[in-house]
C-alpha cells in the first residue's frame, strides 16, 4: 500500500474549541499525524510519499464554492488587518445566520464571514490552516490518480486537519476542504464511472453526505454514532437517502453510542453490500478511527485488534481503494489502529 503523506499539516495547530461555555484545549492536534506516520514506518510500510503541496485548484473548485475557497485562504490576513493582536488568537465564529437571518446578507463584516462558512465554534482557523488543508488536497487528488491510473490497489492519505464534516460552501468539526470528496471526485474524473465513499469515522460525515446528496454517480454510506445524542446531531438519521438524482445513493447506519464490534461489524457487512449493489469500481474510505473504545470524544467500543478486521473486510471488497484520514483523538493509540487497517487490508 502507497502511503501519501501531508508534509504541511503541522501548519495546522488551533489552540482552542469552545466546549461547554468554555475554550478548551484542541483534540485535533498535530501529534495525530506524526504517530500515525511513526507507526507506519514501524510496521514496515516503506513507500512513503510527500506530494507536491499544489492542489489541482480544478478539483478542489469543483467540489467547493470559490467564495468559500476565497474566504478561507485570506482569512488570515484578514484576521490580523483588524487588529495584529489578533495574531495570538485563533479564529472562531461567533454568530450564525441561522433561524429566519440571510445568509447571503450583503455583508462583507469578517465576524459575518466567519458565522456565514461555520457550522460550530469548534474549528479554528490559524494562520497556516489554508496551506495545510490545501497540501492535504494535494495528497488526497495525488492518491486518487495513482489508484485510479491502476498502478496501485490501494493508497492510504496521511493529513490532519480531516475533511468529512466540511462541505461545498461550509467548515466545521475539525474540517475545512473535505478531502475524501477530492479523493472521490478524482477517480470520476478519471473515468471511475460510478465511486463509492464508505465513512468509518464515529461522526456522521455531514459535509461528504451534503456534497454528493443530489448525485447519483456517488454512493455515500456511513456507519456512526446515533447523531440523536451525538455530534454533528443535525445530520446523519437513516431517512437521509438522497434527493432529486441521488434519490438512494446516500445510506446512513447510526447506532447507539456504546455500540461493540460484533453490532458495528454487521453494519459493516451491510455497508460494503451496498458499495457491491452501486457496482461501483473505486472506493474511498473516510478513515476516522474514534470508533476506537478509549477515544475521549466518542462512545463506540472497538478494540485496537477491530481495526485489522475493518482494514480486511474493506480489502474484500476488492476495489482499487483510498483511505483519507478523518478523526481519532486517543492519541497515544491512533497510529495502531490507523497501522492495523492499512495490515488488514495489505494482508
Ligand atoms: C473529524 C472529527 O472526528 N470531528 C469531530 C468533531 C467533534 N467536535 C465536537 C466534539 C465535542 C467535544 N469536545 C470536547 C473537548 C473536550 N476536551
Ligand atoms: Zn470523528
């Protein structure tokens, strides 16, 4: 298996989330990456590879708004023309639009800019969040053709910060570009007729599930914590099938918080069934690993051991396959469980 690693992601480092009336310390910290690679190299995986930073900005335009695109990459400099004290501060909104306000207000005031592109006060934009997510693009396009061209089975994307909650027009739980959409949106245009995303990250990823919502050449399944009680919350239920074109090309399998792995695993079953059904011929895993039993965010029991069953039942699908990390905030095991899918499915 190729491994495609984000050399700029530590350029991504928010310092706080609001939780609770409270800014508290972020859980999307770079150290994630950097054991996961350190674990990767551990166990053998040799092929590493750092892509060009350069994003093919035709991709990234076509999965996202270029207002947003625009808004993302001057946010920064903007931050700091209102005040350069702003500089040791990060950025987080702090009113929305919502409930009967225009969000399309003619307004171009920064705090409204903010409010109008997040959906929680949770991600920080810091100075160096554009060029990490766009190297993250990078890696997830670059990924997408290798596998596409068939010149490897699988590729697994090393980049923080995720992407599967940020959507065409909006960033939000840790995301700003969604790179499994880039992934996927790569092998389309690379003539993979039908692409199928599979989601493993305990959250519901509501940005992918937005983005292809109205398609029917994009399957989008998800297995993930009930979002009754768990975040994103306003998105995620099993009656979210599809609009329009896409009407039973989106498949959501929440289960209860505390859910183990036997449960989680037939859902599995039931999720690569309908990858099968789609008859798609690329697939994209959107790898969160926070199922994981002691992540200190979500409620779901897997065992480390789990992940190599997960990473085997994926290669069973015998589909040219990329893996974009999405969550997984134990930190201290999240380079085992990321290791043990990339051996399952390499075995
Ligand atoms: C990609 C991904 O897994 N995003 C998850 C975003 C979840 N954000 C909300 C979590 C709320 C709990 N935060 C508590 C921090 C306490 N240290
Ligand atoms: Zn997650």
């Amino acid at each position: 298996m190729l491994i495609l690693q984000n050399d700029r992601h530590r350029e991504h480092a928010g310092r706080h989330e609001m939780y609770r009336g409270r800014l508290v310390e972020c859980v999307e910290v770079p150290e994630r990456a950097e054991l996961v690679l350190g674990e990767l190299h551990r166990r053998g995986f040799a092929r590493v590879e750092r892509p060009a930073v350069r994003a093919d900005m035709t991709v990234v335009e076509s999965v996202h708004d270029l207002r947003y695109l625009a808004f993302l990459r001057q946010a920064w400099d903007h931050w700091i023309a209102l005040d350069s004290a702003n500089a040791s501060f990060d950025i987080l909104p702090s009113v929305w639009p919502n409930q009967g306000l225009r969000r399309d207000a003619p307004t171009q005031n920064f705090s409204a800019q903010v409010g109008r592109y997040a959906f929680d006060a949770g991600s920080p934009i810091t100075r160096g969040t554009w060029d990490a997510c766009l190297a993250g693009a990078a890696s997830a396009i670059e990924a997408a053709r290798r596998v596409a061209s068939g010149s490897e089975r699988g590729a697994l994307v090393v980049t923080r910060p995720p992407g599967h909650h940020a959507g065409r027009d909006f960033f939000g739980g840790y995301c700003f570009l969604n790179n499994a959409a880039l992934a996927a949106q790569t092998l389309r245009d690379a003539g993979h007729a039908r692409v199928a995303i599979l989601d493993v990250d305990y959250h519901h990823g509501n940005g992918t599930q937005s983005i292809f919502y109205r398609r029917a050449d994009v399957l989008t399944v998800s297995i993930h914590g009930d979002p009754a009680t768990e975040y994103p919350f306003y998105l995620g239920y099993a009656d979210e099938r599809g609009e329009g074109e896409g009407e039973g090309f989106n498949l959501n399998r929440p289960l209860p918080k505390g859910t183990a792995f036997d449960a989680w695993r037939r859902e599995l079953d039931i999720a690569l069934e309908a990858v099968a059904r789609f008859g798609a011929s690329a697939l994209v895993v959107a790898l969160g690993v926070d199922a994981y039993k002691a992540d200190p965010i979500s409620g779901f029991l897997l065992d480390s051991a789990d992940f190599t069953t997960i990473g085997s039942l994926i290669a069973s699908a015998r589909l040219p396959t990329v893996f974009v990390l999405e969550g997984g905030y134990a930190v201290a095991e999240m380079g085992i469980n990321v290791a043990n899918v990339a051996e399952g499915f390499s075995l």
